[in-house]
C-alpha cells in the first residue's frame, strides 16, 4: 500500500547524500543489521553484521524467538513492499573502516569457506559505491503510507558502533522530518523498547514527544506540536515550551514552563504553571496530554517516582495507553515483566516497583 505524498517523500530521501534506497539482492545485508540491531538493544551484546555468520544469525534468531524473525518480504524489491530501506553513509567522510576488516575469518575464528555466500553479500551491499571502506555505516526504513495524523513511521533506524557520536542518526531523522513536511505530512513516529534504554534516552535528548507507550514506546516528531525542553531546577524537573518567536537579545525562541514536577515521600508530586494553564487554552489537545506523557517519560528514565497517590494508581490501567504519568509507571511494570520473560536483559531506572511511588 502506497501514498503519493509518501512516495514524494521518498523521493526526496532517495536524492540525499547521506542515504542510498537499498537495492535488489541487499536484503540479506539489511536484514543481519537489523539483527545487530534488536541484539545489542534486548541482550545488550554487540554484534558485527559483517562479520555475521549464517550459524550465528540462526542461533541468535533462534535466541530472540518472535523478535528475531524476519520479515517474510524483507528479500523482496522495495518497490513491493509497505516501506522503503535505505543505506546510511557517513557523506563527505571517509568511511569507519568496518569494510577494511579480512572477509576470510569469522569472529570465532574460523575460515569462512562454508559462508562464501555471506561474503559475497557483504561485498554487494558494502561496496556498491566502489570505494572500500566507504561502503553503508547503518539502516533506516520507512514507510510507503502515513499513519495517524498524517505521519510516516520508521523503522530499523541503526548506526554501527564504529560510525556512531558523529551526529549520523540525528541527522537522518532530521532529513525525514524535513522532506515528510515538504510534502504536506506533519512528520514521523518510531517506537522503543522501554528496556532499550540507550535508544530512549537518544530519542528523548532529540526532544521527541511521546505520543503512545500502548504497545511500546512510541516517539514522534510532528509539526503541531511545539519544541520542547526539559530542566532541572533543584529536585525539580520543569517542562517547556516555546511561546513565541526568537527574541531580539537571545537570538532564541521564548521557553514557557509547562508543568514542574517533584517529589515528596517517595511519591510525585506533579503541577501544572500558572503560564502554562494559559498558553494551554490556545493549544491542542494534544499538545497537554502529550505534555504529561512526555514528561513522564523523562522522569522515568532518571527513577523519579511516577505515582502521586493511592487514587491516582487506583487509575493507572485506564491510561495503559497513554496520558498520566501513574498509565506509564504501570506498563513499565508490564514492558519489564515481558522482556524478562523473552529473556531479554532489563537494565531498569527502578531497583522495584515501589521506586514508581505505587502504594
């Protein structure tokens, strides 16, 4: 299924330097990347795609059950499918030399005789510009489709470790955002594992709202809903947003507090300004429910408590979806909970569920 704004937009990402639509017969390469991916984010391991091994890519799918398997038309022309791939290059850099390693040992050690098609594979999709060790540094794929309020999602979004701190990722998503309102859409979402917490963290220093944590995380930047910043003032952390246009002196937009949150107790204590109640009534809806959920995520992420009282998280499942920050603290519970049992490692904020400030 396909749009014709989306695919505009995909025109636009497919003239960008720093990006390269992954071609016919790719798609292995792709895929053991996007294993890379999940790997590094539920087992905490690092794994080279490049060196990646058929036995080992099975034996680590194998791991990862439901989440280790791949799209059943991730082999097929991207033309046919509900989102478009995309190589990630480090433009106007020389490449990290991940390309440069010997295609003739494994990372155990052994020759790789009996992976020749592996290796064929890496030397398509690695050096398909013909410049070794400028080949793709990471992945990203998006839709062909817009969802919700007219956004595109992305998936697959990885950088390799060697090519990362460069600001490459940021810059991607920069660029969709840039070509999806050149074409009328509002923006992207893209989901996160709460256990992933790298990942959060990078996303929330982006200054991506949360927009649902119903399934998973999911984090958006769309064009109706203002920046945002997050500061800490004491043991307080205050939300802002802009109020206005840059300012003669700073150079900078006007930041509008929105919500102050802190605790007392052990438990949240959570306020809205006296500002923000009045820049409120001339906001969307969204802008101060996505606010709480925004902010509450923040918190999260530095194991402040999330729950304000008895009634309050007499409430929590009613906002499973998203909302209060008492909805969030509940399905950490449930998000931790189902990582444990797939196995996965849970390296949490919160020691035990009574850090959320829960009764």
């Amino acid at each position: 299924m396909k749009d014709d704004l989306a695919l505009r937009v995909h025109e636009r990402l497919a003239a960008f330097p720093g990006l390269r639509p992954v071609a016919p017969g790719e798609g292995p390469g792709f895929r053991r990347r996007d294993l890379a991916s999940v790997v590094e984010g539920a087992l905490g391991a690092c794994v080279d795609p490049h060196s990646l091994t058929a036995s080992r890519e099975q034996e680590l799918r194998a791991r990862l059950g439901e989440f280790g398997q791949a799209r059943k038309d991730e082999d097929t022309d991207d033309e046919d499918m509900d989102r478009r791939r995309y190589w990630i290059y480090a433009t106007g850099e020389p490449g990290p030399g991940i390309e440069n390693k010997s295609e003739d040992r494994h990372e155990d050690g052994r020759g790789a005789g009996d992976d020749h098609s592996h290796r064929q594979e890496d030397r398509r999709d690695h050096r398909r510009d013909g410049a070794p060790g400028q080949g793709p540094v990471g992945t990203i794929a998006v839709d062909t489709w817009p969802t919700g309020a007219g956004a595109l999602r992305i998936w697959s979004l990885y950088v390799h470790p060697v090519a990362r701190r460069r600001g490459l990722a940021s810059a991607v998503l920069d660029t969709v955002y840039e070509a999806c309102r050149a074409e009328g859409l509002h923006g992207f979402r893209l989901d996160a594992y709460w256990t992933w917490q790298n990942s959060v963290r990078h996303y929330l220093n982006r200054g991506l709202w949360v927009t649902s944590w119903k399934h998973a995380l999911v984090l958006s930047r769309l064009s109706y809903l203002p920046r945002y910043e997050v500061r800490e003032y004491g043991r307080e952390l205050a939300f802002l947003v802009t109020a206005g246009p840059a300012t003669p002196a700073s150079g900078s937009p006007e930041m509008m507090p929105l919500l102050v949150a802190g605790s007392e107790g052990g438990r949240l204590r959570l306020r809205e300004t006296t500002e923000g109640c009045a820049l409120m009534r001339d906001q969307r809806d969204a802008v101060r429910l996505y606010a709480r959920s925004t902010l509450a995520l923040h918190l999260a992420v530095r194991g402040r408590p999330l729950t304000r009282g008895e009634a309050e998280w007499a409430e929590a499942d009613g906002w499973g979806d998203l909302g209060e920050p008492e909805g969030l603290a509940y399905k950490i519970g449930v998000f931790e909970r189902v990582a444990r049992e797939a196995g996965w490692r849970v390296n949490s904020p919160y020691a035990n569920p009574m850090l959320f400030g829960a009764p």
